[in-house]
C-alpha cells in the first residue's frame, strides 16, 4: 500500500506583472519550503482546457505537517510578497490519495 500525500491546489489570481514574478517567487519560496517537515513538492500546473490560469500543487505528507507550514511566518512573509500583485485571494482545495 502506498502511503498517502496530501496536495493543495491553489489557485492564485495575479496581474500580468505578478504573473512574470511568479517564477521567482516559486523558486524562492522552495528554498523555503526544504526546512519544513514532510514537504514533498512544489510544483506550477497548467490548466489544459484554459492555460491563463494560475495553479500550484503544493505537496506534504501529512495534515499537521502543512498546517505547520500554512500558520508560519514564512509562509505570511511569501503571501506578503504577492499582496501587490493579487486581483483578489488565492483559492485553495486540499485533496489526499485514497
């Protein structure tokens, strides 16, 4: 039996300078993401069907273990770096292999 990951879907809504910055900032929030217990993956997606879309998949082990990095202050400080470049809030899903 494989062991289950848990993978948030954000979708984040940026202007199109916010969208130029997203590389980097993926680039440094993964640096970020190393010093946290159970990150797996951090990866930018394409939505297929309408590629204008923002999409990360943002992979951990387990539950407590993204809770751990969403109510950290890293992550406020990365959120905080996108502020100027939000249309409106990220919307995320969070699904798990069954």
């Amino acid at each position: 039996k494989h062991t289950p990951m848990l993978y948030t879907l954000v979708e984040h809504f940026l202007t199109e300078e916010g969208k130029e910055y997203l590389p980097k900032w993926i680039a440094d929030i993964n640096v970020e993401l190393q010093e946290f217990e159970g990150f797996a993956e951090l990866e930018l997606l394409e939505d297929v069907i309408n590629p204008d879309r923002t999409l990360l998949l943002l992979k951990f082990e387990k539950l407590i273990q993204l809770q751990c990095w969403a109510k950290s202050e890293e992550h406020n400080t990365f959120l905080k770096k996108l502020h100027p470049y939000m249309l409106h809030k990220q919307h995320s899903q969070l699904l798990q292999t069954v």
